[in-house]
C-alpha cells in the first residue's frame, strides 16, 4: 500500500527513531522550530497528492511510475510521519491532525495535472529543483538544532532527498535524450521551479502552523514568518544548492565557474529574502 512504513527497500523507519529520548526542553521554547518542523510535516504528509498526479504523467513508463509508486511516495510520506510524530511528542497540545485538514483543503486545490511540466524531461529537471529544495531545507535544519533526536531525524531525511534527487536527474538524463530537449528548455523549467520554491505551497503550509498554534493575525504571521528564514538563512548551503541547480544544464567547467557567482546571487535572492 502505498504510504505503508512497511514498504519494501527503505533505508529507516520512522518508528526507529528514540521519540522517548528526546530531550523536550531543549526545543520546546522555540516557537521558530516548532514552525519550521511543523509546516515541513504538512508539506510531506502532503506528497501524496504530488504523487498521484506524477504517477499519471509517467503512467506509460513502469520503471519510473514504480519507483514513484514504491520508494519515492512512502518515503515523503514517511518524512512526515515522523516529523509528525516529533512535533506531537514536544508539544502535545498542538492539534496536529486538525491543522493538517485545515492545510491540506487548501494545498490539495493547488497540486492539479495542469501544473506539470510541458515535456517530461523538464518535469524531471523540474523535480531535481524540488529534491534541491528539500535536501537543502532539511541540511539548514539540522545545522541549526541541537537536539540530538532531531539531528538524527533531520539527517535521515536529508539523505534520502538526496537519494531522490539523485534518481530524478538519472531519470532527467533519459528523457532529456528521448526528449530531445534544448539547455533554454531545460533552463527554462528549473527557473520556474526554483521561483515557485518561495511561493504557494511552503507559505499554505506555514500559514496554517502560525494560524493554529498562535491565532495570529497577518501581519504576526508576516513577522514570523521573517524570523523563521532569517534563521534558516543563516545556515543555508548555498553553494550546494547553486550546483544541484545548475546540474541538469550540464555545462562546461568553464561556463559553471563563470554562472556559479550570479546564480548563487540570484539564488539567494530568490530562496532567502
Ligand atoms: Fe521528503
Ligand atoms: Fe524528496
């Protein structure tokens, strides 16, 4: 069943994590991480929606709908499981399964067919852009808490956005080929991916952590919302995020050197502000 923590090939479980162990204190105070680990639940128990819509556009290709199917979909749906299960045990007043339907009426309407990308190849390079995003998220996470049960959470998953990535861009390789794909094309659909990073889904996700556990209004929500990046900025890999980006392009040594330092302007710019 897909979503099934029993699933076939995964490298962890999410109950394999020392929830008991988790020293409470330490992170209970921090409204910022309870945002950041909140509204990163949301999004990856989220996913599936993502999914099915994938799985339709690569209907026709078994190996990459099976992965899709077996490893990609219950491995982010793992994810949040057990950031659910982390956030549950730190604050466990918090109302998660309400907040979560309340997000998730709202995020189901924005995940449609329609907003796919035109070629598959650009999907995948599309997706490479998302694999980036996470595996980027969750390194700042990591670098930012000390709790050593989040570290080690935030690590795992870390791993396997990389893992994901990895098989998006393998994937990217062939249909760039069979696509016939041009770099303004591939180009193309990386930079509406990476614009789209900062917008719609990260910010429903968010709204809804700030709106159910604090009621705020908009403009707390605004201020909040600041705080929690500017956190996240601090420790952001830029320069790790710049060259996964820049991969599928697949340019000279050269050209990657002299597009690395604007790219990585742009990036912030885009991502950080
Ligand atoms: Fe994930
Ligand atoms: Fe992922």
């Amino acid at each position: 069943m897909a979503g099934d923590s029993s699933a076939q090939g995964m490298r962890w479980h999410w109950q394999d994590l020392d929830y008991a162990g988790i020293d409470a204190e330490q992170v209970r105070g921090s409204d910022e991480l309870f945002l950041l680990l909140c509204s990163a639940s949301f999004m990856e128990s989220g996913s599936s929606t993502y999914t099915r819509n994938l799985i339709e556009y690569f209907a026709d290709d078994a190996p990459v709908a099976a992965w899709l199917n077996d490893h990609w979909e219950p491995e982010e749906l793992q994810h949040g499981r057990a950031l659910k299960a982390y956030v549950q045990h730190v604050w466990p007043d918090f109302d998660w399964d309400a907040a979560y339907a309340d997000f998730f009426n709202e995020y189901g309407k924005l995940c449609t067919v329609g907003e796919l990308e035109p070629t598959r190849g650009q999907e995948m390079a599309a997706r490479c852009v998302v694999e980036m995003g996470t595996t980027t998220y969750y390194q700042a996470l990591n670098a930012v808490c000390s709790e050593p049960v989040l570290r080690d959470l935030t690590w795992r998953i870390r791993t396997d956005e990389v893992q994901h990535y990895k098989h998006f861009y393998h994937y990217f390789l062939q249909y760039r080929k069979s696509d016939g794909l041009k770099r303004w094309q591939v180009a193309a659909a990386l930079w509406r991916r990476v614009a789209e990073l900062r917008q719609s889904d990260t910010d429903v996700a968010l709204r809804h952590a700030v709106a159910w556990r604090f009621g705020h209004a908009p403009q707390d929500y605004e201020a909040m919302s600041k705080r929690v990046f500017a956190i996240m900025a601090h420790e952001y890999p830029i320069e790790l995020a710049v060259r996964m980006v820049m991969k599928p392009l697949q340019l000279s040594s050269r050209l990657q050197r002299w597009t690395e330092r604007p790219v990585a302007a742009l990036t912030r710019r885009l991502l950080l502000q």
